[in-house]
C-alpha cells in the first residue's frame, strides 16, 4: 500500500521550511544585497554602527515579518468571507473594507489630531468594521444581494466612495501627504513598534478563525443546512466578521491597502486541501504569507533598484486569476 | 399637459438648457475672482475690454466649463447606449472599465511620447484621443472576451470582468505614473483623478469631432435602441441584425467615453445617473432620452466642477471626486429599487 501525505498536512508540516527560506530570501536580496555573513554576524553579534546591520534589522527582517504576517492575515480573511458569504469573490479589497479603514483613519486625523499609533489602529478597526457593516447590511437588504455580482459592485462602489470622501476630507484639511501615506501599500516602511502592538489584536482574530473553522464548513454548504444541522448561523457570523474586522483592520493599519491576497489565496487553499474550513483557513494563512513575501521580493527585483509597490505585483498576479474565476464560475455562488 | 406629450418633452428639455445656462453663469462669475453679471457680460461682448477680466473668462472659466458640458453629455449618452445595449441599468463606462482603458492608455502615452511631443503641441492634443480610443476599445474587447461564453454575452459576466479589467489596468496604470519623472507624474496624478483642472480650447478642438461625428450616428439609431431593449428573439423577427447593430453601438460609444476620458481623466457613475434621471423625466424612448441624457450629464459634470472649485477653495477637488461622492449614494439607491421593483 502507497503511504499518501494529505496536502494540507504537507502545506502546514512545510511551512517553518518556507518562511525560513522566504525570510532568508526577503533579507538578503534588494536595493543593497548582504552576504549570508553579514546577516549572521548581525543577529549573533549586533553591531550598532556597522550600517549592514542596521539595514538588516531596523529594515529587512521587520518587512519580510511583516509581509509573512499581512499576507496571512489577508489571506484568513478573504478565506472567511467566502466560505461565509458562499461568495466565490467575497475579499477584504474588492468589498471595500480597505477603503473604509482609509476613511476612519483620516477622520481620526481631522478630529482628534496627535493620536497615537494604537490609537489610529483603532480607528482603522473601526473603519472596517463599519464599511463591513455596511457593504453586508446593504448586501442583505436587497434580495439575491449576496450574489456575486451585487456584492462586488456594491462593494466597488462603496469603495469608490469612501475613498473620494476620504480624499476630499483630506484635501480640505490639507494632511493629504499623511493620508496618501495611510493608503498606499508600504511595506517597505514597516515599523516593527507597530507590528507588536498590533499582534495581540492579531492572534485574537487568528485564534476566533481557526476556533469557528469547523462552523464555517458547515456554513459554506448553505444557511438552512447549517440551521437545519443545529448550527447558531447568527453567533458563527458574528464571529466569522469579528474576526475578518480584526485581521483585516490591522492589515491595513500596518501596510496600506493590498489588494488580491485575500481573493486568489483562499482559492488556491480551497483547490489544494478540498472543502474543510478546518485546513482551508490555517494553509490559506500559510499560503497568503508566503506569497505576499514573495511579491514583496519580486517588487524590488522588477524595476531594480527602485520599488515597485508591492499591489502592482499582486494586481499583475490576481487580475489574470480574477478573470479566470469569473470565466469559469459567472455570476454563480461557490 | 401628460406626462408623454411633445410639449412636456419640450418644456422637460427647456428648463434643462435654462439651468445649464444658470450652472454656466454661477461657474462663470465665481471662483477666485468673483465678477458681476455686467463685468461678464461686457466682456463676452466685448462691449468693455479689460486684459485681466479677458484671461479669467476666455482662458479659464470659459473652456473648463465648455469641456465640462461636452464631457458631461457625451459620457451621459455613451451611458444611455452601454444601458441599452447590455439590458442591464448596471451598465457605466466606469464599471465597464472602458475609462481604465483609455485612461491607462493616455498614461503610457504621456509616458513614452511626452519628452519628444511637447505636451501642449497640437499634435500631441489631437493624438490623444486616438492613443484614448485604443486603450478604451483594447480593453472593451477585452472584457468581451472574457464575458462572452457559449455564443452570448451575460450581463452579469460583462460586468465583473469590467470590474477585474479596471483593477487590473489601474495597477499598470500606477506601475507607468510611478516611473515617470515628478512633473509628468504631477500631470498624470491630476488627471487620472478625474479633472478639467486645465482646460483649454485645444483639448475643446481635440474631442469636438468625435463628438460631432458619433453622437449623430447614434441618435439616428435611436430607434434601434428601444428595439434592441426586447428580447434577442423579438428583435430578430422584427429584422433587426442585433449582434451587428450591438456591436456598432459599443464601438461609437467607447468612440466617445475614450474622446471624454482623454481630456478629462476618469470621471465615473455619470453614464450611469443620467439615463436614469434622464427616463424618469422623459421616458424611454431613445429618441426623447438621448438628447435628455446629454443634458443632464452635461449639467451634472459643469455643477460637481463647479461644487470641487469652491467648495474647499482655494484647494480644488477634481470633478471625478465630487461626482464620485454624489453617485455613490444614488447607485446604491437605485440598485435598492430595481431589486424591490424585480
């Protein structure tokens, strides 16, 4: 009898390998490339005034962290929403969540000016989960609203609007320098005080998503089934969006607005290991982070030595890969 | 008077050029430097020269609100055809990612030509509507392709690959502006922002012709339009060669959406309002609708001009943003009705 390793193990049993080798890669090549030596020298003996070392951790490994982690934040979220929603292009960007927490964040600017980072996270929680909100509840108003179609455009143009209103607010306050810095996708600028203090909220979420995995399955099948199975479909949905406000919300708190992760991964999870949330969700995580690391190198390698924003990567990846779902699938649900 | 009647047409068109003619006024005499009716009038007939009044109206207020009227009402009718054509009230050059199109392709155009065209030639003008109507006709085939399955074209399909098309062409839009230097970039930036920051009479003279030439085509095909409305079966047994005629309609109406977007950047959601205001006013015959829907465009695009110069005054909000906020609101209300009314 041939001994058969389940994908989903695999991708999780695999996991420490890749990050390690994506770190490794994400450290060593960009604008100035470093020897292995170096990078050993400055985590062994860290050296202040050598510059090396100080590119190496003030700079690379905060961004390469930071892009393993947004990536599977990302990724979880779009992965929730769709087994949720039964929504095959339900993610945090193409629904507008990431405009939303553009917007709060700039009213938090106007009102209260000085606020500290935790607290602008705060604001970017907040934003999410009420463009969220407002995008589902607009959603489940409407009849046939959570198909597809509706859903994407409502959410374009929710999009659209937040942040024509977020740009407006800014242009009359004049800090639209801060803001366009809020928006735009910087991971190249990650800040390793504010990844701490955004981990806690993090696990949280990651914790709440994995914990419901085994709901949202059953979720994904349809609500009169999941109701008719004893499911408490009103409690799972909190939880599902508690949790995608969270990662989502601190996703864009810490670099900006990404867009595609969380569509094409939770995808890619769904056709590696089959229909269980259970494994979809953790490798989806495992997946998105190492993909959006892998862009992030590919987004220093392609126009070198200059930058390329790290969402022209994933939009030159994900548009062929949008198509294709709405090829294949059409206006269906999943 | 009834509410299909010729005279309530007429009075339903009247009123609109009369608030045209009011938006135009209030745009003309406001701004950074206001000027009374007389002032204005005096000068645009030439009755009482100054140099500084001259510059103001002939060379700022003047164009800009020309290009905001023209733009207004051909996006206004291009939507009214994409609506018909698609059968689907969804249906805007914005979410059809026709805009993206031509806007990506204007982009990389200023990216490659701007060192060796001056930017302000004539012939760098008058090539960019066409270097426009490219990106805008690659992309609508584009998302053709991609809609059309098994020998039809669903509505649905149509849009969501319009929406996957604009996002896409948006990121080669940016990977393009962040490659050029920072004056381009500057202009880029405006532009794709939907603005008629700086309007002048060469950007009028570049779109005009398309304008003249396409919106006739289409307004003689008016007819077609309500035909092509029915059902494909219906309108086949009545002779019509629908595929053909379809496909006409989309080619004159990129035509116009890339001739609008080429001057004023990506103003989206107006082909969208204004065939829907427009056929609560007058109906849906296209013959009664199209006029209307250029109308209303044209008034909508000159007010949110108008509404970005000074509400913040003296920062400025192009008029894509403006419309943007207005529109949102609407669309979502109207998506609400057409559901509920389903």
């Amino acid at each position: 009898m041939r001994f058969k390793i389940p994908v989903h193990l695999l991708i999780l049993w695999s996991a420490p390998v890749m990050v390690v080798l994506i770190m490794l890669l994400s450290i060593l090549y960009g604008a100035k490339n470093i020897s292995l030596n170096t990078l050993s020298e400055a985590v062994f003996h860290f050296d202040p005034t050598e510059v090396n070392h100080q590119i190496i951790m003030q700079s690379r490994i905060p961004r390469a962290a930071g892009a393993l982690l947004i990536g599977a934040f990302l990724a979880i979220s779009g992965a929730l929403m769709q087994g949720m929603t039964r929504n095959y292009l339900a993610s945090p960007s193409l629904m507008g969540i990431s405009d939303g927490s553009v917007f709060a964040v700039t009213l938090g600017m106007i009102i209260l000016p000085g606020s500290s980072s935790l607290e602008l996270i705060g604001y970017s929680l907040i934003g999410s989960a009420l463009s969220m909100v407002i995008v589902f509840g607009l959603a489940s108003l409407m009849p046939g609203g959570l198909s597809p179609v509706r859903l994407a455009i409502l959410g374009t143009v929710i999009g659209t609007f937040l942040s024509s209103a977020s740009a407006a607010a800014a242009a009359y306050f004049q800090i639209s320098q801060n803001i366009s810095f809020w928006y735009n996708a910087r991971l190249h600028q990650m800040d390793p005080a504010l990844i701490k203090l955004a981990m806690p909220f993090a696990v949280v979420g990651i914790v709440l998503a994995l914990s419901i995995s085994k709901s949202v399955t059953i979720m994904s099948l349809g609500e009169d089934i999941a109701t008719s199975l004893g499911q408490r479909t009103f409690w799972v949905k909190c939880a599902a969006i508690a949790s995608v406000v969270l990662l989502t919300g601190i996703a864009v708190a810490i670099a900006g607005k990404i867009g595609f992760v969380g569509l094409i991964i939770p995808h890619i999870a769904r056709f590696l290991t089959g229909t269980d949330y259970k494994w979809i969700i953790p490798c989806a995580g495992v997946l998105g982070g190492c993909f959006l690391a892998l862009c992030d190198i590919l987004s220093r390698l392609l126009n070198y030595p200059l930058e390329m924003p790290v969402g022209v990567v994933t939009g030159i990846i994900g548009v062929p890969f949008f198509l294709y779902l709405i090829r294949t699938k059409g206006g269906r649900r999943i | 008077m009834t509410k299909g009647s010729r005279g309530y047409y007429t009075a339903v068109l009247g009123v609109m050029i009369l608030l045209l003619l009011f938006g135009a006024y209030f745009s003309l005499t406001q701004g950074s430097m206001d000027m009374t009716v007389k002032e204005v009038i005096t000068t645009l007939l030439r009755l009482d020269v100054q140099p500084d009044r001259d510059l103001v109206i002939f060379e700022f207020r003047l164009p800009r609100i020309v290009i905001a009227v023209l733009v207004g009402a051909g996006l206004g009718i291009a939507g009214a055809v994409l609506q018909g054509i698609t059968r689907n009230g969804l249906a805007d050059p914005g979410i059809l990612g026709i805009n993206a199109g031509a806007g990506a392709a204007m982009v990389i155009f200023l990216f490659f030509y701007q060192g060796e065209i001056k930017g302000t030639g004539w012939g760098a003008i008058m090539a960019m509507p066409m270097f426009g109507l490219i990106g805008g006709l690659l992309s609508a085939a584009l998302i053709f392709v991609f809609a059309w399955k098994r020998g039809s074209l669903e509505p649905e399909r149509l849009l969501l690959s319009g929406i996957a098309v604009a996002s896409g062409l948006g990121a080669l839009t940016i990977y393009f502006t962040l490659k050029m230097d920072a004056k381009d970039f500057e202009m880029a930036a405006v532009w794709t922002a939907g603005s008629i920051y700086n309007a002048n009479w060469k950007y009028i003279v570049s779109m005009l012709p398309w304008l003249l030439i396409l919106i006739p085509v289409i307004y003689s095909k008016s007819r077609l339009l309500d035909l092509l409305g029915l059902k494909d079966e219906s309108t086949r047994s009545l002779g019509v060669a629908a595929d053909k005629q379809r496909t006409l309609l989309l080619l004159c109406s990129v035509g116009i959406v890339s001739a609008c977007v080429s001057v004023s950047g990506g103003i989206g959601f107006i082909g969208l309002m204004s065939p829907h205001i427009a056929s609560r006013l007058v109906g849906r015959r296209h013959s009664r609708l199209l006029p209307a829907c250029g109308l209303i465009g044209g008034l909508l695009v000159m007010i949110s001009d108008y509404i970005g110069r000074t509400l913040f005054s003296p920062v400025e909000l192009p008029a894509g943003m403006v419309v943007a906020i207005l529109g949102g609101p609407y669309f979502i209300y109207l998506m609400y009705r057409n559901r509920r009314q389903a």
